[in-house]
C-alpha cells in the first residue's frame, strides 16, 4: 500500500484509489459531521454512477465493499481497477467536484 499512502512532511498524499476507500469511510465514521458525510456520499454515488456508465464489471460489489467497511486489502485493488477503468483524471474530477464547497477551515 506504499504506492497508496506517501508521507509528505506532516501531511499523507493519497491515491485517487485510497481517497475513494477514504471517502467512503468517512460515511460511517462516527466523528463526520452531517455535512461531511454527505459529501462523502455525493462522491460516492457519482464514482459508482460514472463506474456502471463505463460498464466497470464489479461496481455493484465494489460499492457494497466500500458501504460494508470491508477490508482495505480486499477493496484497494478493485479501487485499482476502477481507477484504471475510468482514468485518474476522471476519478480526481469526481472527488474535486462531490467537495467543492469545502473550505479552508471547514472541519467537517
């Protein structure tokens, strides 16, 4: 996962595929604030929209990992997959897109 996760200085860089799995945590975790967790779920359901209209094969299963917590080693790879499937651009289109009314500051 050391291609997934890169320290850089106090901060972590992420893959597109480890911000998607991120994202969805994020849904269920008990510290995000309401508005966190609809964001979380907008990027959620446009990655798994823009994954059915490429015909990505294991979106159902993917987006039932990534709602159930399943096992981070088991949901990257097919994370992966998509990722490859749509593009990175793409993928980093969705997450700018579902976030874009977060701002500096904004802790939720």
């Amino acid at each position: 996962m050391k291609t997934h996760f890169q320290k850089h200085g106090d901060e972590y860089l992420l893959s597109p595929a480890a911000t998607l799995m991120m994202v969805a945590d994020a849904i269920h975790c008990p510290d995000a604030a309401p508005q966190g967790k609809a964001r979380a779920s907008r990027v959620l359901n446009a990655t798994m929209a823009a994954a059915r209209a490429a015909k990505f094969e294991q979106a159902d299963i993917l987006e039932t990992m990534l709602l159930s917590g399943a096992d981070a080693a088991r949901v990257l790879p097919m994370c992966d997959a998509l990722v490859q499937r749509l593009g990175p651009r793409v993928v980093i289109d969705i997450i700018r897109n579902g976030l874009s009314d977060v701002r500096q500051g904004d802790g939720s």
